[in-house]
C-alpha cells in the first residue's frame, strides 16, 4: 500500500502497523482458542474423577486385602497351637487339613491372576503401563509366599510320634499274673500320627510336584530367550530369576517340614474342637466373601486404569496444542 503525499508520515506508519502486524491474532482465533480452553476444562474434570475413582478403588483393595491377611494370620496362629486329645481323636487335625486346603486354593487363585498380569505384559494391546502391571505382580508373588510359608507352619504343627508303651498294667488276676491293656495314649497318638503322615504326605507331594514344575519352566523359558528381542528376553530373564527363588524357597519349606518341631501343642477336647471348626466355618465364608470382593475390586480397578490412559493422553496433547502465553 503507498501513501499520499498529503498524509502525514507518522500517519501512514500506523496504518501500515495496524494492517500487516504479524503479532496480530486472526479474527477467528479467539473462539477456536475459547474452545480448546473448554475442552481442555472437560478432560481435566474427566481425569480427575477418574483417579478419584482409582484413589477409592485402591483404598478398598488395601482394606480388603489386610482384612483377609489378618484373618488367615490369626487362624494359623491359633491352629498351630493345639492338637488333638483322646477325647478329640483327630478332629483338629481335620481342621488344619481343611484350613491348608483353603490356603492352597487361593495360592492357585493368586498364581493364577499372576500368569493373567504376565501375560498382558507381552499383549501388543496392553493399555496398563509396564510398571503398574509389574508392581501388582510384586504383590502378588508376595501374597504366594506368605500362604505358602502359612501352610507349612500349619503343616509341621501335626501331630509327632511319642513313645508310649503299647500297654498297661491295669492291676492283678485272680491266679496273681499281672493283667493288660492296650494304652490310650498309645493309641491317640498311633491315630494322630498316621493323620499327620498322610496330610504332610500331602504338602511334600505338591512341594515336589511344583519344583519339577517351576524346573521345566525354567528349561522352556531358556530356549525362548533366544529368538525374543531385548526387551522380552530380559522380562523372561525376570520370570527364570523370580522361579529359581521360588523353587530354593520350596526346597527349604520341605526340609522344614520334616523336622521335629519343638513347640508345645495344647491338646483339646471334643467339644472345644466343635465349637473351633463351627467359628472357623464362620470365618471361611467371610474369607470367601472378601475373595471375592477383592477380585472384583481389582477387575475395576483395571478398567478404571484403562479408562484413565486415553483421557490423560488426551488431555496432555489438548494442552500442547493450545497457543503458550507470553
């Protein structure tokens, strides 16, 4: 644009300032930042009730999780303390068979819901990060410990043989022989040892079965290495490193198991055996409840993570995307 002659200079710089300033915005740019703003505003009001949700999520899973902890803490404590009597026969060593058996199944449930989380590890599709799935495996193997250490302190709590003579003298014949019977000590403990026998029979069969288990593993897992790329091979190197712990850790359990325990076991009557397995039936059904609440507190959760990824990816490019402040 070319100026007259008859405007004054200054006046022609102003007009020339006001029409081709590149620092001036375009005419539309107000309402399209306006509504980035407002989107921006959306996503930050969608993200924050989503970690609000996780925040209480994560709460009751902790809750839930340390009352479950306790309870089992508290009836192995107690089993391991007592056995059984004359009167009783082998009614509290049923009860521990049971107690182990409940142990043993929600190892298979968390062993199970590891294998799930490591699986989604190597998914192409995994939404999750890495290290919040690791992090959960973390607490799973530790949950696997703890009952696995539980049931063999129950387990070596059975009962142990004891010398007794297999008869007494219970006084004199008419003819001046002295008479017999056979001892009931002798007896309750013939019974009691045989029980134990077979229930440590037990838990040393799935000791080994699951050492041979965690050894082939390791045999597979070694031939797999060798065609993954850097980053499966070093989670397989993890996954042979956490196994080769668990199988020297069931080594050791077994040895444990076998030794002669020197702890002093009260022996119980019939009736307080009952009223023992009727409280711990009791306890076992809010076990299962809170097992269950657990899962599907934890599937939630998941989903919840998985809502949260997109909504904060979206906002963060959101933010990028609109104009800086000078």
């Amino acid at each position: 644009m070319k100026c007259r002659q008859t405007i004054p200079t200054f006046f022609c710089l102003i007009l020339f300032g006001l029409t081709w300033s590149p620092d001036a915005p375009a005419a539309n740019d107000k309402p399209a930042a306006d509504a980035t703003g407002q989107r921006v505003k959306a996503l930050e009001s969608q993200v924050a009730a989503s970690q609000g949700r996780i925040r209480k999520l994560e709460a009751t899973l902790k809750e839930v999780d340390a009352r479950i902890e306790k309870r089992v803490a508290k009836t192995v404590d107690s089993l391991g303390t007592v056995g059984d009597s004359k009167d009783s026969g082998t009614k509290v060593a049923q009860i521990k068979d049971d107690v182990i058996d409940f142990m043993r199944k929600q190892i298979s449930d968390y062993s199970r819901r590891r294998a799930q989380l490591r699986a989604a590890l190597d998914s192409p599709n995994r939404v999750i990060p890495v290290e919040t799935i690791q992090a959960d495996i973390g607490k799973i193997d530790s949950r696997i410990d703890q009952r696995i250490a539980q049931v063999i302190t129950l387990g070596g709590s059975f009962a142990s043989h004891q010398d007794y003579d297999k008869y007494t003298a219970t006084g004199s014949s008419w003819y001046g022989g002295t008479e017999y019977s056979r001892n009931p000590d002798y007896e309750q403990n013939r019974k009691a040892t045989r029980k134990a026998n077979q229930e440590k029979g037990k838990i040393t069969n799935a000791l080994d079965e699951n050492i041979k288990r965690l050894e082939f593993t390791n045999r597979t897992l070694l031939g797999r290495m060798k065609t993954q790329s850097a980053q499966s091979a070093e989670r397989l190197q993890a996954d042979i490193t956490r196994n080769e712990a668990l199988i020297e850790a069931l080594k050791g359990h077994r040895v444990a198991l076998l030794l002669p325990k020197g702890q002093t076991i009260r022996p119980l009557g019939d009736k307080e055996a009952q009223a023992i397995s009727n409280r711990l039936r009791e306890t076992g059904a809010e076990l299962r409840r809170d097992q269950n609440t657990l899962t599907g507190t934890y599937n939630d959760l998941n989903v919840e993570r998985a809502r949260l990824v997109p909504l904060a990816a979206g906002l963060d490019s959101l933010k990028k995307e609109m104009p800086q402040k000078q």
